[in-house]
C-alpha cells in the first residue's frame, strides 16, 4: 500500500521533476560549453557569465583552497545544475499553480 501512494505522489509530481531534469541539465552543459570553448574562469571573466555562472563560480572559489583546480570546477558545475534545476522547479511550479487559477476561476 505504500509503494502505491508513493508511485502516485511521483506521477503526480512528474511536470515539477522533469523541469528540475531540464533546468539540472542546462547547468551542466552551459557551463561545459563554456568552459570547452576556452572561457576563463579566474580572471577575464565576463560580465554577462559572472551573472549566468555566479553560483558555480562562488561555490568553485569556495573549494579551490581545499580541493584544488579539478575539484573546484566540479563542484561549481554541480552547484550550478543544482540552482538551476531549482529554478526550474520554481518556475514550473509558478505555471502550475497559475494554470489551476484559471481553471477556477472559468468554473
């Protein structure tokens, strides 16, 4: 019985975990692509991806000290996926909940 309300529980937050999936693969393959392409990551970094890569940035800043080079850039690509698998979970979940508006209020 409890393996049947779980199952439901995940089907029917499947939109929510499949936004998270996008937005947790956007923050991986952007910041590869980046970095791939020669971007730097220390010292000429532009402004517009200090702006798109700042949670993977600070957080690679933050380990660098500890773990070294290898560490910091994945643990900065993990960061970032992880923002923006959360954003997407948020901005999934802010369609969801405007799209149950609408039907409630054509009732």
């Amino acid at each position: 019985m409890m393996t049947f309300k779980a199952c439901s529980v995940f089907w029917n937050n499947r939109p929510i975990i499949s936004a998270f999936c996008a937005g947790f693969c956007i923050g991986i393959f952007v910041p590869l692509i980046y970095l791939l392409m020669g971007g730097d990551i220390f010292i000429f970094v532009p402004l517009w991806a200090k702006i798109i890569f700042y949670p993977g940035l600070l957080t690679g800043n933050l380990v660098y000290p500890l773990i070294g080079f290898s560490g910091a850039i994945f643990s900065g690509i993990t960061a970032l996926a992880l923002f923006y698998g959360l954003i997407g979970m948020g901005i999934r979940g802010l369609i969801m909940t405007g799209s149950k508006r609408n039907r409630i209020q054509t009732l």
